[in-house]
C-alpha cells in the first residue's frame, strides 16, 4: 500500500501566508523521498482537504498521514476536520489516515521554537 504524508493548514485570504507550509513540505520531502507530500488547507485556500484525498486515492496512496499545521487544538481541529474525515472514510473506506497532534503539543517542536527565541533574543 502506498503511502504519503499530508500537510493540514488553516488557510488565509494572502497567498503569501501559505508559503512557511509550502517551504516545509519541500524540507520534508527531501526528507522522505519514497513518501508523496502533500498540501491541503481548511479555507480560504486551495486544494482543500477533500480534494487532495481525492487526488492521493487516485494515485493509489492509501495510507496518509495527517499532521495537521496547528499550535494547538481549536475547534478546527476538535470539530470540522472530524467531520471531514467522517465523509472522506465513507467515500473511502479503504483508506488509512493517521492524523498527528498539532504541533504545539510536540516538545521537538517547543523546544525548537524556544530554541530560536533564545537565539534571537542573544543578538
């Protein structure tokens, strides 16, 4: 089964404000290279969830992993992505998804953020 890792976003009116994710999805394919990443947002932008898991169970990529782009659990991430979700394994019940915590709630993640802010702030 293949597989591919999917970046969950909020989204925003500037187009501009897509680009740290779109940096990170080049970072981490470099990384991963077997594995297909993907970009989906919640709104405002686009392709938005249900397309790129269309896209992904076209090319066969069943297996998906979630990570959502997120400091922390709002009700996006409590609410509406569950119920996308929902639809997505009735349209496709076939498909593994694994969603991750939310950034924030990864001490890499803290402790790379304070990392930077120390460093910073030291200037």
């Amino acid at each position: 089964m293949k597989s591919g890792v999917l970046l969950f976003a909020h989204g925003a009116r500037d187009p501009a404000w897509a680009d740290p994710v779109k940096r990170l999805q080049q970072i981490l394919s470099a990384k991963i290279d077997q594995v297909g990443v993907h970009c989906a947002y919640l709104e405002h932008m686009q392709p938005d969830l249900a397309t790129t898991v269309n896209r992904l169970m076209a090319q066969q990529i069943q297996r998906i992993t979630l990570a959502p782009v997120f400091l922390a659990q709002g009700g996006h991430l409590k609410q509406d992505l569950p119920k996308q979700i929902a639809a997505l394994q009735v349209q496709y019940p076939e498909m593994k998804l694994q969603v991750m915590p939310p950034l924030g709630e990864s001490e890499v993640v803290l402790n790379a953020i304070s990392d930077w802010i120390v460093q910073s702030t030291a200037r």
